[in-house]
C-alpha cells in the first residue's frame, strides 16, 4: 500500500477526547502491512483495530495509520486440541461466535467484546476471569509480528525471541504490527453462565465479600456507586459466575452453545455535554444498585453477565462532544486504603461516574508493561469538564504512594513522570523495543505523550 | 499532543513579550511541564520574558522572530517546530500605536498593516503548513473587538485585526480536517503595555483575565472566544446599531 492511497482522516480513542489526523491506509493482506511500515513517513505508523482503548494509543497524528480490521480470517480452529490461529484484525465478538458452536471459550474476554486480537495483545487486556485466567497475552501460544526492517517475526512465549513476545504483548503496538496470532481457548458445555449477586451496603462490606471465595468462580466483578457519600459509600454489586453446565439449565437445554446477541439501534450524536451529570448518575447508580438483591445460582446469557453494553453501538456518544475518560488503576493487595481513599475522593470530587468496576487481580504475566499485577482493581469513567484535571492528578499521586499503576489502554491524560514511576520495568522494554525499532517507525500520539 | 483534559506540552509563543500570550504559558505550565519556544525581538524584554516563564517551571527556549520579515517566517517556523510537536500556538503580536498619526501619516498606516495584518497572515501560512503536517495541535490567534466594527478612534487598527480576524476564522475551517484547532479571540479593552496612558473601555481586563479565557478556548477547543464573555453580546448590538446612532456613543 503506498502512503498516496491512504485516506486522511481524523482519529479518536473511544473517550471521543484529543483528537487527530493521520493517513489510514487498508491493507488487503500481510504484504501491504509490510509495505505501509516499508513506506512509513517521518511520522511513523501504527496499528489500529477496532478503536476501543480510550485514549490516545490507537492514534498517529500526522503519520500512518493502518486498519488492521481489514485482515479478519479465522485460519483454523483446532477443538480437540482448543487452539485456534487467526488474523490481528478478527474481533474477539466474531471469533467467539465461531467458537461457541465448537464448545470453545476465549479465556479472556474485556468488557467489550468489539476489540481486536492485534488490540487485545498489544493492550494485554483482561476480563473478569483475571484472577483465574490472567491476562490475553498467557494465552497466545504464538504470533506474528511485523517487524521494523521489514520482516516477519514468528514469536512464541518461551523462544528464542521471547524477549520480543512479551514487549510486544501490552507494548501497545510499539514493537510492530502484529499480523495474526495462534490461541489458547477452553471448553465450555453451554454459552450461560450460573451467577451469584451479592448486594453490599458499603464498601467495606463489598471488598470483604469479594476478598471471599473470589477463586471459587471464574468470573468476578463489582459494580460499585460512587456518587452516593455517608456510609453508603462505596455500596456495590458482586456477581461472580461460573459457566454453566448442560445439567444447569432448565430452559435453554436443548440448544446450550447458542448465542444470540441483541442489538439495539445506534445512539446517534446528539449529545450535548452535560448529559452525564451528578443527578442523572446519582438516580442511575440508585436504580442500578436496586435492580439487583441478593441472589444466587442464577442463570444469565453472555450479554447480560459479561457484556450489557455491547448491546448499543456508539454508547460513548452519551458524554457530548467533549467526550469522557476512563481511570482505572491497580493497586497491590495490602493498599485496601488506597481503594477506600480513591472512592472517598471520587464520591466528594463532584465529578461523577456511572460504570464502575471493582476487582481482585490474580498473578501477573511476564510482559514488562502488562497492567494487571496482584491486587485491587477500580475503574471509574469521567464526563470531560474543568477541575478533571485536579481530581485525575490527585488520584494519581494516591496510586503511586500505593506502589499501584494505571491502564494503558485507557490512559489519556497522565505524565511520562508518573508513568515511568508505575512501571519499574518499563526500560527494560524500552531496550526490547530500541533493539528492533532503533529509529522508531512505530509511534503514537500515547508514545510521543508519554515518551515511551 | 494535548492530553484528553487538555493539557499541552508545548506551546510557541509568536510575540515573546506578549503579557497575554506569557500569562497563557504560566497557567499551562502550572498543570504540567511545559516546553516554551519564545519567538520575539531579540533583546532584555525577550530575556526577562523567557525568565519568568522559567520560574514558573517552564522549560524555555528563545527564537529570534521579526513580525516585519515575512520572508523569513516560514524559517522560523521550522526552527520552532525542529525540537518536537508545538501543541499550542499563540499569534500574539501587534501594534496599536498613535491612531491619528496611523490614519494620516503613510508610514505609520503601513507599520500598522504591516505587523498586524500581513505578519499575521504570513505567520499563519507557515504555520499551516506545519500543523497539518503535524496532524494535531491548537493554533489560537488574537484579534480584537475593534475589527467587528469600524470606530473613529481606532480604525487603522481595527482594520487589520478585521483582516486577521477573517484569515483565522476562515483558517479555522482549513485545518479542521487535520485534526488542528483554529481559535479566534476577541478581546475589548485590555490593560497592557500597548494600551498603557489610554482611558480604559467598559468591560477593560487585564492580561490575566484574557489568559484564562484563552487557556479555557483551548482546553475545551473552542474557535472563538471573546475576552470578558459576556462581550460577545455586546458587540452583536454595537455591529447592528444605525451609525447616527453608533457615532453618538462613546465607545
């Protein structure tokens, strides 16, 4: 692909904040990959899959950008062996319903099942399944990465090129384009899940019972309110499932591995800002923490335990123009005051957020800027508007007295200081990544922010 | 890249000893390190300059620049983007001067139209260019409300902030597709050097004032700002009165 056939366009993360242009090319097969990083400009050039990170990683200002989403094949699905070998560009909503009827199960599944394979291992996402499964990149077995000069690496996680495997794996697409990937997957006997809610009053109560039992399931999360002070605070929802067997159902047993995903209509862009606000997040998170009491060994679909917003496309259009941040951090387990301190300050900052998320990390992978490690998880989403700023620095600065670090894949407004503070590992990559891109063809309007 | 709460990292400053544009880089440069490329005459104003902005925390380099030279603007709008991306640019400079003598007196209508009008022009050429190249940025340029409409006392220089305020305005909608923000700002009366010794207008601000306004347009991408806000209005009902009228009010 020559850099003239590319179409300029302006690029966003999913916060719909910073954006900017960049000369996006579509690439008909591995070679026009090769040659777009061939081609590369002063500006460089980067993957992109399907736009899901919030921030800016998945932009290239003023460079080449490539639509991975292009190259979308499912090669091979091997069941008995519960492997399967794809292209970067398959998503991992597409790649699940080829599965399901296999009796296969991505280990790893984010919030959003709209990301890409490439976007998953350069993220090193993770799901609630994190303290049982780990992260994506523990089950890639083998991927192919396009390289700087030209050529095409195969990497495993034990190789020769291991070193490369695991800086590519949460590197953010700085290493180089990864082109397609072999995976691990499970068995599953039916696509349900059996889940337990628990209703906790406060957040204390919330983390007790989630530090409970947690490895009894193999998915677990809370939703927690933080708009509500006083001692409600910090009040939550834990669900914790497990997949459900044929003998578990009652309803749907004649046909276990179907899936059917609903589909609302778009929301359209008609937002203004403001929409999000502290009345509307406070009735939200009301209604949201009522809806659900305590019960136990209920059966629920794929949408309803683990993906509720796949179901509307462009949801992130309800923020208004100015878009939205998501924060998420991880803090060791030990740092429980870190947690209650971030809620505390959140709830009194006057800066809402609706669609929180509280969990336990298990172990941590050996990818040098893979987010998860052991400990406490929260993610809040921001509205954008004045004095964000302030309250973002603040909970920064309690992270990193935590010994705790922030998301990648969905940072958009820290500094390179703070960064490098929270990834103590992070000039071991950067040598990984000197040693195969000494010029620095792949580059990002993150990387160039954060001087990665 | 200015981040997703709009902090920049860096930011060119065309008229290094604009008390407005300094104002505009201490408050960034509060929030963030900062990188300041100061463009200006060279000389003890452009170094007293670079050194406040350093006790405010702010990495500083200088750059010769001479609004007068439009041949040489697009070098030194390549030196200043040589170190890195510019996220925020400021187009600062002007002279406001004797108005009677600028209406009368042909050399001095042409320093005005000069340095106001065409330097600014040629300035945001080049700096155009480097923007969409660049791919993202904010490029924010001052213009006055003495260019919305004509007055007796100050018209030469209302015409040449008329004329950048169109060239921006219009550059605004040329950039967008790059992913670069154009913001107009419109400020009334401000109290500076340039104004120092002159009786000060309804609705007067100082430097810091209009700063805020600025650092707000460019956090929220706004393209055009007046300086108060509430000037807006009042200049929607100064361009539509009758002119015996408009002649009659002392403004």
């Amino acid at each position: 692909v020559e850099r003239e056939r590319g179409q300029r366009r302006l690029l966003t993360g999913w916060g719909r904040t910073s954006p900017s242009a960049a000369t996006v090319v579509r690439p008909a097969d591995r070679a026009d990959v090769v040659a777009a990083i061939g081609s590369a400009g002063p500006r460089g050039v980067l993957a992109r899959g399907l736009g899901r990170s919030y921030g800016d990683p998945a932009q290239n200002s003023g460079g080449v950008v490539i639509d991975m989403t292009c190259l979308d094949r499912i090669h091979s699905i091997d069941a008995p062996a519960g492997t399967v070998t794809v292209d970067a560009g398959v998503s991992l909503d597409t790649l699940m319903r080829e599965l399901l009827p296999h009796g296969l199960w991505l280990p790893v599944l984010p919030g959003t099942r709209q990301v890409t394979v490439g976007g998953a291992i350069g993220s090193d996402v993770h799901g609630k399944a994190h303290h049982v499964e780990g992260s994506f990149g523990n089950h890639v077995r083998s991927l192919d990465l396009a390289c700087a000069d030209g050529r095409v690496r195969t990497l495993t996680p034990d190789g020769p090129d291991a070193d490369l495997f695991w800086a590519t794996v949460g590197g953010m697409g700085l290493t180089g384009v990864v082109l397609g990937a072999t995976l691990h997957v499970n068995h599953v006997e039916t696509a349900y899940f059996v889940v337990d809610t628990d209703q906790e009053p406060s957040l204390d109560e919330l983390m007790a019972r989630q530090a409970d039992h947690d490895d009894d399931y193999v998915e677990s999360a809370a939703w927690l309110d933080v708009v509500t002070t006083g001692p409600n605070m910090g009040r939550g929802l834990l669900t914790r499932a497990n997949h459900a067997r044929v003998a578990d159902l009652t309803k749907h047993a004649e046909d276990p591995l179907k899936f059917d995903a609903p589909h609302l209509p778009s929301v359209p862009d008609v937002f203004p800002p403001g929409i999000v606000n502290r009345f509307t997040a406070r009735a939200f998170s009301e209604v949201w923490y009522r809806k659900s009491p305590t019960r136990h060994g209920v059966v629920q679909t794929i949408t309803q335990f683990l993906h509720p917003l796949d179901v509307a496309a462009n949801w992130n259009r309800i923020y208004g123009p100015r878009g939205f941040l998501q924060y998420q951090f991880v803090v060791p387990f030990g740092a429980e005051d870190a947690v209650r301190e971030a809620v505390r300050t959140i709830a009194h900052s006057g800066h809402v957020s609706g669609l929180n998320v509280l969990k336990r990390f298990g172990a941590g992978n050996r990818a040098p800027l893979s987010f998860p490690t052991p400990g406490w998880t929260l993610c809040v989403d921001f509205p954008v508007r004045s004095g964000l700023n302030e309250l973002c620095d603040r909970l920064d600065a309690l992270v990193l007295d935590a010994g705790g670090r922030l998301y990648l894949a969905k940072e958009s407004r820290t500094t390179a200081d703070a960064l490098q503070r929270m990834y103590p590992r992070i000039d071991e990559w950067r040598k990984i990544r000197a040693a195969v891109d000494p010029t620095g063809i792949f580059s990002s309007d993150m990387s160039r922010r954060l001087a990665l | 890249v200015i981040d997703a709460v709009g902090n920049p990292q860096s930011l060119l400053l065309l008229g290094g000893t604009s008390e407005i544009g300094l104002a505009v880089a201490e408050t960034f440069a509060r929030a963030r390190p900062l990188r300041v490329i100061l463009a200006g005459r060279p000389g003890e104003r452009l170094d007293a300059a670079a050194g406040r902005l350093r006790t405010a925390g702010a990495t500083v380099s200088v750059l010769p620049f001479d609004a007068r030279r439009p041949e040489t603007h697009t070098e030194v709008v390549e030196k200043a983007f040589a170190d890195g991306d510019v996220d925020v640019t400021l187009v600062a400079f002007g002279v406001l001067g004797d108005q009677e003598a600028a209406w009368t007196d042909l050399a001095a209508a042409r320093e005005q139209v000069e340095v106001n009008y065409v330097g600014a022009v040629t300035v945001g050429v080049a700096l155009a260019q480097r923007l969409r190249q660049q791919g993202h940025g904010a490029l924010v340029a001052l213009s006055s409300v003495a260019g919305e409409r004509a007055r007796r006392s100050n018209f030469v220089y209302g015409s040449t902030k008329a004329g950048l305020d169109a060239f921006y305005t219009g550059l605004t909608e040329a950039l967008r597709p790059d992913g670069v923000t154009v913001t107009v700002i419109r400020p009334g009366f401000v109290h500076s050097r340039m104004t120092e010794g002159m009786p000060a207008a309804p609705l007067a601000q100082t430097p810091s004032q209009v700063a805020d306004v600025i650092v707000r347009a460019v956090r929220t991408r706004q393209e055009q700002a007046w300086a108060p806000g509430p000037m807006r209005w009042v200049m929607t009902v100064l361009r539509h009165l009758p002119r015996p009228v408009f002649r009659r009010l002392p403004v």
